[in-house]
C-alpha cells in the first residue's frame, strides 16, 4: 500500500497490518483511522488539544520546512552592497559568489528549532583614493562556518587581495577592523530572519487559545496536558512487552550495523548516555536516565525505551521502540565500542524489528544517530 520510496507513515503501517492477510490481528476499522475529530467532536479523553483540522495538535508533533533556497536568496540580499569606508580607504562587497550549505526549520512541542550550516563566499572592490582614475583593487571575504554551533558575534571573517599591493594590504587591513562586526551584524540579521520570517505559519494556532481569547479567559496552562501525557508515556515506556499487550505474534527481523567514529570510545559512549550530548545531535529536547532500568525518550517521542544494561565505554543495551510499532512492542538494541588507535568502532545489532519496519529503522540510525552525530561532533575527522 505504500507510496513507492515513501517512508511509511503510521497510517500507512496500521492499514498495512490490519489489511495483510498473513496477520491474524482482525481488520482494524480502517474508517476510525481515515476520519479525524473537529472543533467539538473529539473524544473527552483524548489528552490533546483539539485543531479545527485536525493536524498537529498542539503543535506537538515534530516539522520541518528546508529552508536551503530562501537562505541562499537571503544571504545574497543580505551581504551584498556593504560599503566600508575609513577616510580615503573605500570598499564595497559587489556580489556573493559562493553559498554552500544547507538550512532546515522544525517545529517541536511548540518550539522552533533553526539548523543552518554555510560557506560563503563574497566578492569586494575598493581604492584607496577618491580620484575617478584610480584602479580598484578586488578581493574575498569568506565566512568559513556560519552554522547554528558558532555565535554571529564569533563569526570568522577571512579577507583575501586577489593581487598583493601595498594598496591591497591598506584594503584588507580595513575590512578587517571596520567591515567585520558589519558582516557579522548582516549574519546576524539573517539567523533572526530564520526564525521568524520563514518559520511563519509552522505552528499552528489552538484551539483553546482562540476560544479563551473570545472569552476574555487564558488559555489552560501547557503542562496541563503535557503532564498527562508524560505520566501515560512513562507507564507504557515502563511496561515490559508482552503477547497480550501486542495482541497478535508480530513477524520481525534483526538488524546488525557497523560504523567507525573518529573519537575515544569514552566520547562516544558519553555521547549515547549523556542527556546534553543527545540533545545536541538530536536537536530536540531528551528525557534520558542512563541507569540500568532508566527510560529514554528522543526524536520528538518517537523513540523510547530503557536501558538494560550499561559497562562503560564498552557496551549499551535497550529496550527500543519507534512510537508507530504496535503498542508494547520492544526491540533489543545493543551498541558494542571497541577502540582503535585512531578511532572507535561501533556495531550494533537490533533484536526484534517488525518486519515493515526495518528500512525505516535502519535509515533512523544512519541518518538522525550516526550522520548527525559526526556532524555535530566532528567525529568524521581524523583524531588529532
């Protein structure tokens, strides 16, 4: 039933399992999953909050929006036509000649979350008399690292004379002093810009807030509802898996994975076990007890568990779950570290994988687990 290429969503899975003749589940009510309560026609237990459409409830869920092309549109208009001047020593960026990077937006729990990572290159002239006949000189300014992990106030600014002269090193020497903190305040220009400009219509309005606002009342305080669900996640997350909570026997594979990190296997164990470390690759907010018995939850909810054992630098081992598996269905993953001279290897194998679910969870961990955290860490380059 899935889109080819798609990942399956929920939905999708749900249909997939209810419909697949192999499955002695019984046939869910596909009607159920297909229709989606309005404004006054929800169920009073639910524990979210109602939308008038029905989509992302209290702006829990986790989006995202590529902001790429509307950043490298931005940065030009932002970096372009600078003019430094310090007496006769005159200078203007002309063009931007390189973006190189990527941008994302994502909203969770009501909180947006900016991703920005650039190279960019930008092109200048300037003389250093006002006479009309005076040949300009020409150079770069590059911004080596603008991303989320440096301050705009930190920016490096990196300024290059196409041809060395004495005039080129009086050009260069000004740009540094009086165009920097310019450059940096355009950066920081653009990082605002992110989070508001484009994140525009990313959370979605609530319900109560509309009608309380009618009413001349405040809306009921967030934790309300968050406890609640907090409190019923923590009991599922704390209940052992079990044939009469997962209803029917479940067809599931195993799934084994190896990856090298450039860094000491006391990194990166502290990197799978210490809740700011996870937050940091993750870019979300981590519920994390890295004690034996202690539960997990990351990626927006969608991935929780408990930890069953944990040696040191050497070895991890959960119970796992997606959020979309059948409710009270655990994986077993366990992630062995063995250290090299110059890096630590890691292989994990995965017990218990529903069957739909294996690519799905194998790009999981490629993508948001080992990509992001070389990326976030530098643990692709060589150990120095």
């Amino acid at each position: 039933l899935s889109p080819p290429g798609a990942v399956r969503p929920r939905l999708w899975y749900l249909l997939e399992t209810s419909l697949h003749p192999q499955k002695p589940c019984g046939l869910l009510n596909t009607a159920f999953l297909l229709t989606m309560a309005k404004w006054g026609q929800g169920d009073p237990r639910w524990i979210v909050e109602e939308r008038a459409d029905a989509t992302n409830v209290n702006n829990w869920h986790w989006t995202e929006k590529d902001a790429s092309e509307w950043s490298k549109t931005k940065l030009k208009e932002l970096f372009k036509g600078l003019k430094i001047e310090d007496g006769d020593l005159k200078c203007e960026t002309t063009d931007v000649s390189k973006v190189e990077g990527e941008a994302s937006v994502s909203n969770r729990k009501a909180k947006i979350i900016v991703f920005y990572e650039w190279k960019v290159v930008i092109d200048w002239k300037g003389s250093v008399s006002s006479e009309s006949d005076a040949v300009p000189v020409r150079g770069t300014i590059e911004l080596p690292n603008l991303s989320e992990e440096v301050d705009a106030k930190d920016l490096e600014v990196m300024v290059k004379v196409k041809i060395e002269s004495d005039d080129g090193w009086k050009l260069k020497e000004m740009i540094r002093k009086k165009g920097a903190d310019m450059l940096r305040s355009a950066a920081a220009s653009y990082i605002e810009k992110l989070k508001t400009e484009f994140s525009q219509g990313m959370q979605l309005p609530k319900h109560s807030s509309s009608e309380a606002a009618k009413a001349g009342k405040p809306p009921p305080p967030a934790n309300a509802i968050n406890d609640t669900f907090k409190s019923g996640a923590s009991a599922k997350q704390g209940s052992a898996p079990s044939s009469s909570s997962v209803g029917c026997p479940i067809a599931t594979k195993k799934v084994s994975l190896k990856e090298e990190f450039k860094a000491t296997a006391a990194d990166l164990y502290a990197t799978f076990t210490e809740r700011e470390r996870v937050e940091a690759f993750t870019r979300g907010a981590v519920e994390m007890e890295a004690t034996k018995g202690g539960q997990f939850s990351m990626l927006g909810g969608n991935v929780t568990g408990e930890f069953t054992e944990l040696v040191r630098n050497i070895r991890i081992v959960q119970k796992w779950r997606y959020k979309s598996w059948p409710d009270g269905h655990y994986s077993t993953v366990k992630i062995e570290l063995q250290q090299t001279e110059d890096s630590t290897k890691l292989k994990l194998s995965q017990n218990g994988v529903p069957e739909a679910e294996v690519d799905r969870t194998v790009q999981g961990w490629k993508v948001h687990y080992f990509q992001n955290i070389k990326r976030t860490f530098g643990y692709g380059a060589l150990l120095m």
